[in-house]
C-alpha cells in the first residue's frame, strides 16, 4: 500500500510550509518522509529561509523506494535551485533523475509549489503542455518550458498539482489529500487499463474506417480535392487566410471562398504592417514577405469575388477550412447559415478545419443528436491562449481594415478580444476532450492538431503549419 509523502527539502526553505506538512499529512494518516541528497552522510541539517530555523533530514531519495509512496513534493523556497545542482554537465542533476522516475509512475501525485518549478528546467519537457501555476517570478522559465500556464492559486493537471506560491502552502496539501482519498476510484481505473486499451484501439479503427469511407466516397482515386475556404467581413488577419490559400492552391485543389456578406475579405491593416508589434507577446508577427503576398492577394482579383454561405452546398466540397481574426467572432461564431455548412462536413465525416479565433465557431456549434454538445466535445482541439489575448487598460480593438472604402470599412470597436477563446474550448471539449493552448508557439515551433476530423491551429504563427497540414491530411485521404 502506498501511504507515504515525500518531501524534498534543502537549505532556505519556507519554515511555515514544511511545519504544516510534518502535522497535516500525518493528520490524513499519511506517512511524511522528507528526501535530500546526504552526499554519502548519515544525517545533514539545513536552514529555513525566513526565521533560520534547523531542520535535520536523514532519509535520501537516490535510495527512496517509489512504490511506497503515494505523492512527492517539491516545496517553496530556493530548496528546488539547490537541489538542481550537479556536479557533472554532461549528466542531470540527480535530483532530476528522480523526478523522472516520479513522472514515469502515474500512480505518484507529484506537487510543485512556487519556485518548485525550478528543478523541472532540466526536465522540461516532462511539464511541457501541462496545466500548471508558477510564482510570478517564473513566468518567462513557464514560456519557456512549454508549461500550459493557468492563472490559479492551484491547477490539478491529472497526477500533477501545482501552487503559485508557498503561502498557498495549505490549499496545496489539502488539495493532495483529496486527490488521494479518491485512491479505491483510481486503483479501479489502473485496474482497468487493459479495457481502456482496447476501446482506444477500436475507436483507432473506427476513425481510420471513417477516413478510408471518406477517401473512397469523396475522392475517387486521383481526383483533386474541392475545398472552401470561409473568411470574415470584419477584419480577417491576413497571414491567417493567406496561408491556407497558397497551400491549397499550390497543391491543385480547387479553392472556393466564401464570406458572410460574399464581400472581398480584407485584412487588418495592422496584420499587412511588418513593424507591427504584438503588444501582449512583444514580438513582430508579420514578415515582410508575408506581408507584400498578402497585399497582392488583397489587391488583385483572386479575393474579389467570394459567394455568400448562402451560395454554396457542402456536398460539392471535400473540406471546409475556416480562418482567423478577431473578425471572426463578429460574423461567423455564432452564424446558422456557417453553422449548417460545418454540420454537414462533420455529418459526413468531411474535413472541418479551424484557425485561431475561428475556432470560436467551433465551439457555438451544437450537435442536437449529442445533447447539444459542442461538436468537438471529446475531441484534441487547440487554442488561442488565454495569455495572449489583448484584454486589459488601453487594449480596445479597432477593426480597421487594409484595401477598404465606405463599401468595406468598418466603424466597430470591441473591448481587446471579445471573449478568451482557451477557456471557451476548455468547456466545449468536456473532461474526455483536450485543450491545447501553447503560451510558447512560434513560426519555429508551431501547433496545429489533427482529430479527425478537426484540424486546429493557435494563431497566426501557426499558419503555414495550418495549411500544410490541411494539404498532408486531404493528399493522404486521397491516396
């Protein structure tokens, strides 16, 4: 039976932190054990941070047995800096080696609290896209360690808990113990992994009949696919529709645009400018190049004339791609005639494909067949992250558009994005779905995810990523 919590613990620790646990955890019937490095001694005393007080540990997590232990802590303080010490570069600091092995053991509850976060640099990618909360201070090491970062006191991310700071010391261990009085619900889940497994590989095989249903319905051997491209009326930004556009086209598909007003959809200005700088990420978004392409586009007769959703039936289309800008959750989030062009690709089992704030309208679909769930609940879908998002004093959009006059321009003003599109997806996947919401997305590192048959991307620096996957995914159903 695994009834033991473990604690790291070094020199300038947080004293009220590590007081309360030595009481609570044993208050819960739990076993504390707190693990240092001994580096070969018997028995090693360290000093708090706050009051200087002495704390003498003599139990080392290099010989710790993992199978008796149901959490493992690492606490507040400068305790995780010390204790990522290693005296070989070429080699993890030992420490690490045993957050490792915690990781690799679903079973273990691991809690990071405040600049516990430290010890996981080395072994970033162990957090990298999980749901976590790091003190203020560690906001640039959470970016740049891939960490989903949630604005909370305490994230419960599956087996990991997390705490902003160690004054959050109580909430955090509570917390823990509820996770662990929950352990005959998840003994009976590990118990039935096997059947987990199964229905995993069934539902493997159900999707790739449904794509081989798609392939033989739709394509017909060599035949090009037909796909339509939706845009807003209201400010698309640029790179957004370009992308997708010039990936389609150059693969020989045959494009289709189309708009809520069967107007030419015209960018933010802001989007063709390549000094424009990201006010929240502080980062240019437009390259120049990208930036005279699209003006091209804008400029010339390729955009000119769209239809109207009005216009267009999804049956003669393999795929429908919709692309972003904050124009879209004006005129396409919560449109019936786009919603029921989506419905049908998702109906039968076509292509629905979202970029950005487009994924809004994604979410506003319900399906009336699956008590009006989203219809991407259940489904791996990403996100714009909340942590981008213009909100806050002086971050008022104005929809100002690139290549308009009196037919084109626009008067509206929103207050920054009209809603946090991360936390809208978050509700519309359900518990059985994913988010995936990057703060550290970028044009080297994109994200764009494929669930068929949704295929999502962040924002604008996964653009390229976005359209190239809707060519990878329609080339090989097509086969």
């Amino acid at each position: 039976m695994r009834n033991k919590i473990g604690v790291l613990i070094e020199s300038d620790f947080y004293e009220p932190e590590i007081e309360y646990y030595s009481k609570c955890f044993n208050s819960a019937g739990l076993e504390v054990h707190f693990l240092t490095r001994l580096w070969g001694n018997d028995e090693l005393t360290f000093e708090g941070h706050e009051e200087r007080k002495e704390f003498k540990c003599n139990e080392s997590f290099e010989t710790a047995n993992l199978q008796e232990y149901a959490a493992v802590i690492v606490p507040a303080g400068y305790v995780a800096d010390r204790l990522r010490y290693t005296e070989d570069i070429n080699k993890l600091p030992p420490a690490c080696e045993f957050l490792k092995k915690c990781f690799a053991d679903k079973k273990i509850i691991k809690g990071i609290i405040c600049h516990g976060a430290w010890l996981m640099a080395p072994i970033s990618e162990l957090v990298k896209g999980r749901r976590m909360v790091v003190h203020n201070n560690l906001l640039g090491d959470a970016k740049l360690m891939g960490i989903n970062y949630v604005d909370e006191d305490v994230v419960v991310d599956g087996d990991l808990v997390s705490a902003r700071t160690g004054g959050e010391h109580v909430a955090f261990a509570q917390r823990i113990i509820s996770l662990l009085n929950c352990g005959e619900v998840l003994n009976f889940l590990n118990n039935r992994i096997d059947i987990l497994e199964q229905r995993i590989k069934t539902l493997e095989q159900k999707e790739c009949t449904a794509e081989k249903r798609l392939q033989n319905k739709n394509f017909g051997g060599n035949k090009m696919a037909k796909v339509l491209i939706i845009a807003t009326n209201y400010g698309s930004w640029a790179e957004e529709l370009q992308a997708p556009w010039d990936a389609c086209k150059k693969a020989g598909f045959e494009v289709t645009l189309a708009t809520p007003q069967g107007k030419k959809p015209l960018p933010f200005k802001i989007s063709v400018d390549p000094d424009f700088v990201d006010p929240v990420q502080n980062v240019k978004t437009n390259p120049p190049e990208v930036c005279a392409r699209c003006k091209e586009l804008v400029d010339g007769e390729e955009w000119a004339h769209p239809k109207k959703f009005t216009e267009v039936n999804m049956d003669d289309y393999d795929a429908i791609v919709l692309t972003g800008g904050p124009g879209a959750n004006l005129d396409m989030a919560n449109c019936w005639e786009l919603h029921q062009l989506i419905m049908r690709a998702y109906k039968t089992g076509k292509i629905v494909a979202a970029l950005c704030y487009a994924v809004s309208t994604l979410v506003f679909l319900r399906d009336p067949e699956n008590d009006y769930k989203s219809i991407i609940y259940g489904k791996k879908i990403t996100a714009h992250p909340r942590a981008w998002d213009f909100y806050g004093p002086g971050m008022a959009m104005v929809y100002e558009v690139y290549g308009g006059d009196k037919d084109f321009a626009t008067d509206v003003v929103t207050p920054g994005f009209q809603w946090p599109i991360e936390d809208l997806v978050r509700d519309a996947v359900g518990p059985n779905g994913a988010c995936i919401a990057r703060i550290n997305a970028s044009r080297e590192d994109p994200q764009v995810y494929y669930d068929h048959p949704f295929i999502t991307g962040t924002s604008v620096e996964s653009s390229i990523a976005y359209g190239n996957k809707i060519v990878e995914v329609l080339k090989k159903l097509g086969k």
